[in-house]
C-alpha cells in the first residue's frame, strides 16, 4: 500500500482544522496521514486520523522551551515523525541534529519519515548521488542497523519544492533513479529496503504522471495538503 502524508506546515487556524477534520475523519483512508501543528494533533488523534509530527526534539526531556519529546509524542498516540526536513535543515540548520531526532523517536518506537534531497547545484554538477548517500550516512550513524527497518525515506528535491525552489517537479525517470539508489544503497549498507516516498510539487494533477513510475512508495504532499478538495483528490488516485 503506498502512503500519501499531507505536510500542513504552520498553516490553518483552529476554525480552518476543524474544517479540514471534519471532512477527512469521515473518508477512513487507510493510507493517508496528516501532519498538522504540535498544538494540533491530538484532534487529528482524537478523531482517528493517521496522525505525523512535522518535527521532534533532539533530547529526551529537560529544560528546552519550545521542544516537544518523542515520548511526549508517544504518549498522545503518535506513531510517525518527519525528521530532517529541508526546511528544517535550511532555516534551522537541523542536518547536524537529524542522527539524534531518529534516536530518540527509535527510542520510543516511533517510525521516522526521514527527509534526504539535493538542491539545484548539486543536482547540475553531478554530486546529487554522493549528497543523498552523505544524508542517509550521516542520519544513521551509530544505531543498530536491525532498530533501522521501520525508517520510511522522503525523497524531496529542494530544487523543485515550490516555496524553496523552481516548483518544477523532476521527470519519471530522475525520480525512478534515485528511488532505486536509495533502496540499493540502503538495502547493500544497512540491511533492509526502505519504503521511498517522492515529496516536491506534488498535486492532485502531476500525480496522475508519478502514478507511472513503478518504484516508489507514495508521497509526501505541502501545499496541496492544504487545500481539501484537491488533496482529497490526490489521495483517491492514490492506490
């Protein structure tokens, strides 16, 4: 089953969510997932939504204002975490954080959605491959290669993230080539073949075209998770 995850970033009030909630609790897709707000999500929980962390704390607990735990999370029902971000790791510089953020959510049996992606550059210059090989390396050092199996790997190609980037979504065969580097290089290195989700530009109409490519695992969705209908959508194409 492929899994779509509508990223909602710091978006929608509280009238809005509610909107928005009341008209996905009732649809019971099984592969859907919501990532709203920290001081959203228990009423994506309460109301039997597949309910994502956009983000986790790199420590356990402690006096660190603003930060949410992974057991904090756990405790509320939260089975999933993004991790790793590109907009994390651009206006956070979160990539020196990443290998403790997927600790601490394996640490509480919380399955990381980890995201990897080369920007515009990197991508014309060649290096893309070393770049997503450096963010895998870099996210999994030091932990136990069997704790690593329930990590899913979010591809996002910052060049093409509309907010960050051209908004131009890579070809079939550029997404098809780094889903299968991923899972080799992952499969040969650390044991296990990871589910590969695409994130960048996704909508409810270039998906029609990435439904044609054989080797990814579903999608990890922003602006157009925001918008009901269209996101409704998307899900419904989504098998």
């Amino acid at each position: 089953m492929k899994l779509v995850i509508g990223n909602l970033k710091m978006n929608l009030n509280q009238k809005e969510i509610e909107e928005y909630i009341a008209f996905f609790k009732n649809k019971k897709y099984s592969h859907a997932f919501f990532a709203p707000t920290y001081i959203y999500l228990k009423e994506f929980v309460d109301n039997g939504l597949n309910t994502v962390s956009q983000d986790i704390s790199p420590y356990s607990k402690g006096a660190y204002t603003g930060d949410v735990s992974a057991n904090q999370l756990k405790s509320m029902g939260i089975n999933y975490s993004i991790v790793g971000h590109s907009e994390r790791r651009k206006n956070y510089a979160d990539g020196m954080l990443v290998n403790e953020k997927l600790k601490r959510l394996l640490e509480n049996d919380i399955n990381p959605i980890l995201c990897i992606g080369e920007a515009f550059e990197e991508r014309n210059n060649n290096t893309y491959l070393n770049v997503i090989k450096e963010e895998i390396d870099e996210a999994f050092k030091n932990i136990d290669t069997n704790k690593l199996k329930c990590v899913i790997i979010a591809y996002e190609p910052i060049w093409s993230i509309s907010t960050s980037g051209t908004g131009i979504v890579p070809t079939n065969e550029q997404i098809s080539e780094i889903s299968s580097f991923i899972k080799d290089y992952v499969q040969d290195k650390y044991s296990y073949t990871p589910k590969v989700l695409y994130g960048g530009s996704v909508n409810n109409i270039n998906v029609d075209t990435l439904e044609e490519i054989g080797n990814i695992d579903g999608y990890l969705v922003g602006g157009c998770s925001l918008k009901i209908k269209e996101f409704n959508e998307l899900i419904e194409k989504v098998k």
